[in-house]
C-alpha cells in the first residue's frame, strides 16, 4: 500500500476543510470541560474566588445578548489569575446573589475598586466590598465630558444645521414654481419673437429642475460636513491634531463660539488630572472648575458637571494612587477578541470555561 508523508500543510488543509470536527474534538475530548465542576452553571455565573486580591476592578461585557458582569484582579494583568466572577446581570441584587458566596473575611481584604459611572457597580462594590476604596478614573471622567458634553453640542449644533437647510430647501422650491408661474403668465401676454432662422430671440429659458445647493463655509465644506469631521480632534488635545484638523476646528470656533468654550473647559479639566498631584489641591481646582462651567450656562456641559460633581469623593480617589480602570478595559478586549476568534458565543458554557482557563 501507497504510504504519503504527513506535511504540516496537509495537517491544515484537514484542520480548514474540518473545522467542526476539531472544534467538537477539543471541547469533547482534548479539554476537561465535561469534568469541570461549575459547567451546570456556567451559563448564569462563574467564580474563581482563588484569584481574589486587594486592587479589583469592576466592568460589564456583551456575551450572547446578555450583560455580564466581570470583576477582576489587577494583579493579574490580564493573565492567569485575572479573573475572578463573571455573573450575568448587572443588578445589584443579580451579581451580589453569587458573589456573597465568596468568603466575607476574603472580600473585607480588598483595597480599591476601579470601576465606571454605573451606579449598579456603585451599589455592588459597597455591599461586597465594604473596606474598598471605589475610584472613578481619568478615562471614564474625559469620556463623559466627551460623549455627554462636546459630542451632544455637536449633534444638537447639526440636527439644527439639518433643519435650517431643509427649511431653505423648501423657500427655494417654492421660490422657483413661483418664478415658472410668473414665466409661464408673461409667455401668454408676450408670446416669443423669432429670428428669420427660427431661433427665440430673448433670454434662455430656466432649467425647471434646478437643483438646491446648501450653502458652504470658506473651505468648501457644508456645515454638516464640518460638525461631521470634527467629532474625532474634539476628544484630542491640541498637540495632537493633525494640519487639517487645526484648520477645521479653527473654522468650527469662528462660527460657534460656544463650542470653544466648552473645549476649552475640557482642556482645563484634563490639565488638573494630568498636572495636579494632590487630591485637596484637586478638590480646589474642581470647585474653580464648576463655577467657570457655571457661567456659560450651556446646559450640555452644566449637566456633565452636576454628573461630576456628584461623584466627587470617587473622582478625587484617582488621585490617591492614581489608579485607572485601564486594566478592566484590556480584559473586556481580550474577552472581545476571543469572542471574535471563536466567531461569536454559540455554547456559553464552553466559552466560560475557555474564559476561566486562560484568565482563571
């Protein structure tokens, strides 16, 4: 009998034609999911209380149309022993119900809590962990600023630019069936002349569908087009703006003065966590931060600071050991990412266990 070498490209030319094969092998055979002793309720929830410490962070993930909750260990870098639950729900009754399971002597030894504006967390992270230390950083701080504050001015500034054209849309359709009535009355009382050739003699006749053309700011763009370009550098500083947008956005200050106000209470606010090491120091500059916010009475922004301003104590935190919820962040995009290898969560189990043993 024939016998043909074995090639690391006919191995995967088998492994691409037979996917499902090798993904049922694995799951059924090559791992130890079938022996895993929290498979029953992997669905629901998944706790590695081993893997607790004393710097956690708290976030939620999309996984198979539902919300799960993680909490994690710095410590562990997004590595083995990051993990430490994950319980679908984000309610406070929902996610304390299995954490309570973890020892209460274990959960008083956390530190600090990173974590974002939920109040949901909020409330977890105060029942379970009663000595923790809850912070708030910078990123989710500059992103509500951002998404609440700056990006609402500017959609509401091109929601009213979107009215506004369309409004001298229809003046100018009425416009031009008016100047083809008073065309068409002048034709009746003063027929055409023609020349001995046959041609009309007069001024040429109008195009009927003349099309309405808004109008456009000194670089050629319309006004939408400028408040569309502009989302991305109004999230930047000024440094790192790129030569077209320095030109956009100094077109966009010249005829909205009051988004240069509210950039310009982002810069100030970014310069006091980037500048300001001391929290009372902090504290003051947030107060002075407040009353400039007063005094433009833009109601984007006035909201932002009352979001803020509430959340104070846990802002302020930041500046105790200047914690970020950063490595919360890197975990839900490695979550994301095996997500996507795995080409979307059809067994949640088997994907829970998957988590639990690479982040476990």
């Amino acid at each position: 009998m024939d016998t043909y070498p074995v090639t690391a490209q006919c191995v995967g030319r088998f492994f691409r034609t037979d996917g499902k094969y090798l993904s049922r092998a694995y799951k059924e055979h090559l791992s130890d999911f079938d022996d895993w002793e929290q498979k029953e309720h992997a669905d629901e929830w998944v706790l590695l209380e081993e893997n607790m410490g004393e710097r956690l962070s708290i976030d939620e993930t999309m996984l198979h149309h539902d919300l799960f909750t993680f909490l994690s260990n710095k410590d562990g870098h997004c590595k083995k022993g990051t993990l430490i639950a994950a319980v679908k729900g984000t309610t406070v009754a929902e996610v304390t119900e299995h954490l309570d399971k973890i020892p209460l002597k274990s959960r008083q030894k956390v530190r600090e809590v990173t974590m974002d504006f939920s109040d949901s967390m909020m409330g977890i992270v105060r029942k379970e962990f009663p000595q923790a230390e809850i912070v708030i950083d910078l990123f989710h701080v500059m992103q509500l600023y951002g998404t609440k504050g700056l990006d609402a001015m500017r959609m509401k500034l091109k929601r009213a630019n979107t009215t506004e054209v369309k409004r001298q849309e229809r003046e100018f359709k009425k416009h031009q069936e008016q100047n083809a009535k008073n065309r068409k009355r002048y034709r009746e009382k003063h027929p055409a002349k023609k020349s001995k050739n046959g041609k009309r003699i007069g001024r040429p006749p109008k195009r009927k569908n003349e099309k309405f053309e808004p109008p456009r700011l000194t670089n050629g763009e319309t006004k939408a087009d400028l408040l569309t370009h502009v989302r991305y550098p109004l999230m930047k500083s000024p440094d790192d703006w790129t030569d077209f947008q320095k030109s956009e956005m100094q077109l966009l200050f010249e005829i909205e003065p009051r988004m240069k106000v509210a950039y310009g209470l982002l810069c100030a606010l970014r310069n006091i966590f980037s500048k300001i090491k001391d929290r009372k120091k902090a504290g003051k500059a947030l107060r002075r931060w407040y009353k400039n916010v007063g005094k433009t009475r833009i109601k984007e922004i006035i909201s932002v600071r009352d979001t803020i301003k509430g959340k104070e104590e846990y802002i302020l935190n930041y500046f105790n050991n200047r914690s970020t919820n950063a490595s919360a962040e890197s975990f839900n995009s490695k979550v994301k990412g095996l997500r996507t290898q795995v080409h979307g969560v059809n067994d949640l189990p088997f994907f829970m266990f998957r988590c639990a043993t690479i982040f476990g």
